[in-house]
C-alpha cells in the first residue's frame, strides 16, 4: 500500500492532536458552549462558540485556540467585548470564515 505524502502528514497531525489534547486541556471558564455544524462542510464539521462572563475569560479562551492555530485552524474570532469566541473548522474555506468574522465584529 503506498502513501501519499499528505496522507502522511494528515496522519502525523492526528496522532499529535490526540497526544496534545491528552497533556493539554482548553480552559473551561466560559458559561456557555454550542457546537454547531455548517452545512457547506458535511459530515457534521462545523465550529463552537463560547460565551464568557468577562473579557479576562474570553481571553484565555481565543489565546489557547490562536496558540494551536497549526492544530485547531486559522478561524478564532473574538467579539468586540471580548465575550464571545468562535471557532471554526479548518476546512472552511476563507470567503465563507470572512461571513462569520463580520458577524461576530457586529455583537456588543
């Protein structure tokens, strides 16, 4: 069986992801957090927001995904209250994560 080179690297990706998220936990200070799926990607693929009481919060939270952005993606936006954080897929294709940035720039 033969191997492409990026099936390699999809493969050296997910064993790291699992090892990093075994050490390393992302901060539980939101108050809520939604799983959502976007329809454009399938396979039930989407993003997560999460809902701070504080900026201080919120904060812990976008600086842990902007950290992993290699892992987690380049999609993290930060309302500007700095209480809510979104998370999106990296499969996203970046006209659409620009629509959901633009939203989350229009919350308080």
């Amino acid at each position: 069986m033969r191997c492409t080179t990026a099936a390699v690297i999809r493969l050296a990706l997910a064993i790291v992801s699992e090892e990093f998220r075994a050490k390393v936990q992302a901060p539980r200070s939101f108050m809520e957090r939604q799983v959502f799926e976007i329809p454009s990607l399938g396979g039930g693929k989407g993003g997560q927001f999460f809902i701070c009481d504080t900026k201080r919060n919120s904060d812990a939270i976008f600086a842990y995904y902007d950290a992993f952005k290699a892992l987690a993606g380049p999609y993290v936006y930060q309302s500007p209250s700095g209480t809510v954080v979104v998370q999106l897929n990296n499969e996203l294709k970046p006209d659409e994560a620009t629509k959901y940035e633009q939203a989350i720039s229009s919350l308080p």
